[in-house]
C-alpha cells in the first residue's frame, strides 16, 4: 500500500484549534492532559486527529499508518506519533502486523459483538438508573429527540438518525448521573459510531424502523419508571442490532467463501 494512502488528503492541514472542537475524544486519564488550560500537547493532537479519523472510517481498517508520514503531515517529531500509536493499540483501535507495522485494527465480528455484549451491561445499568432519577423535564427532552428522530426517518435522512440514535442513549446516560459510567459508555459509542459508519449501508440502514419503535418504548419505560421491561427494552434493542450485524457476516461470508473471526 502507497504510505500516502494511510492518511486522508487534507490531513496536514489540521490545527490544534481544529482538533479541540472536535467531539469530545481526549479523555481527561490521557497522560499530559492540560484540561484546565484547553492546551493540546503534541501527543494530544496526534491521538486527538488519528483517534477521529479511525472512528469515523477516514481511515479504512487495515490501513498502514506510518509514522514517517504522520509526523511529516501533521508537522510534529516521530516521537508524538509513536506515543499516540501505542494509546490507539492500547483501545484496539490500532494493531500492529509483523512484516508490516502499526496499521488500523479490523471491524471484526468479534469486535462487534464486544461492543454490544458491552453497551447492553452498561445501558442495563445507565437506563435503570436514569428511569429512578428523571424527571418531567427530562422526559420532555428525550421525548424530542425521538420526535426528531421519527422526522428524520420520515426526511428519509438516515445518517440524521444515527446522529440523533447516538444523542438519545447518551443523553439516557447523563441522566443516570454516574460520572464513571457516562464516560465508558462514551467511549463504548465511539466504537459503535465506527462500525455503523463502516457497515451503515449494509446494515444500520435497514434496521433504523425497528430501532426506533424500540425507542418509542424505551422512551414510554422511563417515563412510567418501568423498571422490569426496561430491562427486557435493552436487552432486545442491543441483542437485535448484535443479530443483524453477525446475519450479515455470515451471509457475506457465505457469498465469499471465507469465515471471518
């Protein structure tokens, strides 16, 4: 593969201003954090611009990342480039292959069902105790982002949707007031917003009608503190979406020839 193809075109331009208004990837625990200040460290910038351009299938699974030319495009030394190389490894957003070097993990099947076998445990966990905790007000706002979602479905506007999907389980999470448990989730979507961008043609698109009735129930749980049945909502809305990822594996595989892991 063609180092230049290991970064998008563009990517030399970015700036530390740029990368900071970003969504919130930088997590507070990363070595060198200056959050006081808003100050990106070189190793920051580095992480901060790699880390979104993975979860946001800039940069294609499998792509080789070579630390020449990362330092070269985004105006920094080796040194930065290498340190964030080993965060990304360290989230199994970057692997490394012999013979070859540091390159963009997989989407894998096994890393799919990671992510939702994942966020079912913690959703179970945030929606229950968002159920305890909201109040009107914050029913009325959930309420309008599945308002909003509905009206984009009906737009025929999916990437809207998910967008949208994204900021309602969220939002479920801070209402949980569970500071510890609103970043895992966090960080358990950034993988999710990576595998439905990179499968979202073949299979989020058509499964976005299903998903949403399931949030109309959801949404009519938490209002009435349904505990019991939103555990049951959880799970099938996180089991259901697991299913239609692996049928559409096998089904792939099937037309390929080839099992994936």
């Amino acid at each position: 593969m063609n180092p230049d193809s290991a970064l998008r075109p563009g990517l030399g331009n970015l700036s530390p201003a740029a990368t900071r208004e970003s969504q919130g990837v930088l997590r507070r625990d990363r070595p060198g954090t200056t959050p006081a200040s808003g100050h990106l460290t070189k190793q920051q910038f580095v992480y901060t611009t790699l880390r979104n351009s993975i979860i946001r299938c800039e940069l294609a699974p499998g792509s080789r990342l070579v630390i020449d030319d990362i330092a070269q495009r985004l105006r920094v030394s080796i040194i930065p480039v290498r340190e964030a190389l080993r965060l990304l490894q360290s989230e199994g957003l970057v692997v490394s292959v012999a013979h070859v070097g540091a390159t963009v993990a997989p989407v894998s099947r096994t890393s799919i069902a990671d992510v939702f076998t994942t966020m079912e445990g913690l959703e179970l966990v945030a929606t229950r105790e968002a159920a305890q905790k909201a109040g009107p007000s914050d029913v009325e706002v959930l309420a309008e982002l599945v308002g909003e979602m509905d009206r984009a479905l009906d737009a025929g506007s999916p990437q809207r949707w998910a967008e949208l999907n994204t900021r309602f389980h969220l939002s479920i999470s801070r209402l949980a007031d569970l500071s510890l448990l609103q970043e895992m989730i966090q960080r358990v979507f950034d993988y999710w917003d990576r595998v439905r961008r990179y499968y979202f043609r073949d299979v989020l698109i058509h499964r976005t009608r299903i998903a949403q009735a399931e949030h109309h129930i959801l949404l009519d749980q938490i209002a009435r503190r349904d505990l019991v049945h939103i555990e049951q909502t959880v799970r099938q809305h996180n089991q259901g979406a697991l299913a239609a990822y692996v049928s559409y594996l096998e089904a792939r595989d099937v037309d390929q020839g080839e099992p994936e892991a």
